[in-house]
C-alpha cells in the first residue's frame, strides 16, 4: 500500500499548474489596474455630458469596451482573485453603461 501512496503523491506533484491557478503577477495587476483606470478616464466625459452622445462616441465606447475585454483577460487568467474578478465585473458594467448611452440607432451599440 505504501508503494501505490507513493506513486499517487509523485503523480499529484507531477501535475503542472494552469494558467488560471497561478497568482497574477504584479506586472499584471499594475497592468488591469492602468487599463480600468484609463477606461475610467474615457467614460467620464460621457457621463458627465449634459446632452446625450451621439453616434459619433462610437469610437470612444469601443476604445472602453476594448479595455474590458482585456482586463477581463488577465482577470481569465487568474480565476481565484477576487481583485482582477471585480475590475472585470467593474469593467463590464462600465462598457455596457457607455453602450447604453449611445442613441438606439447607433451601429456600434449592437454588441
């Protein structure tokens, strides 16, 4: 019985580790949190607006919805951390609210 205990713990320790049960780096944290707060920086002139955009904010929401998307990445990549999952999460309302926000009419509102 020892001998299949051994085996089974050389097997187990064998086994690489995935992306995603990895920590993230710092570079990588530095990275979401540069991108969320860049993404940040961009929604704000859309919500601060006192009329509506128009359709002519499509490429700024594209330009936010991009930094989601990799933000959610590194956040993929590292499925146990709390910090990168809520600037995902974070980063996702903030891509839909500025979507949102765009007349109903505009090309770039369609997901």
């Amino acid at each position: 019985m020892a001998p299949a205990l051994l085996a089974a713990a050389a097997c187990a320790t064998a086994v690489p580790q995935t992306a995603s049960q990895e920590p993230a780096r710092d570079d990588e944290r530095a990275l979401a949190r540069a991108e969320d707060e860049r993404a940040a920086a961009l929604e704000q002139p859309l919500s601060a607006a006192s009329t509506p955009p128009d359709c002519g904010s499509c490429e700024l929401v594209g330009q936010i919805c991009e930094l989601s998307r990799r933000i959610c990445a590194i956040a993929g990549r590292h499925r146990g951390d709390e910090e990168l999952a809520a600037r995902c999460t974070s980063s996702e309302q903030r891509c839909r609210r500025s979507r949102e926000r765009l007349p109903a009419d505009c090309p770039c509102r369609v997901r």
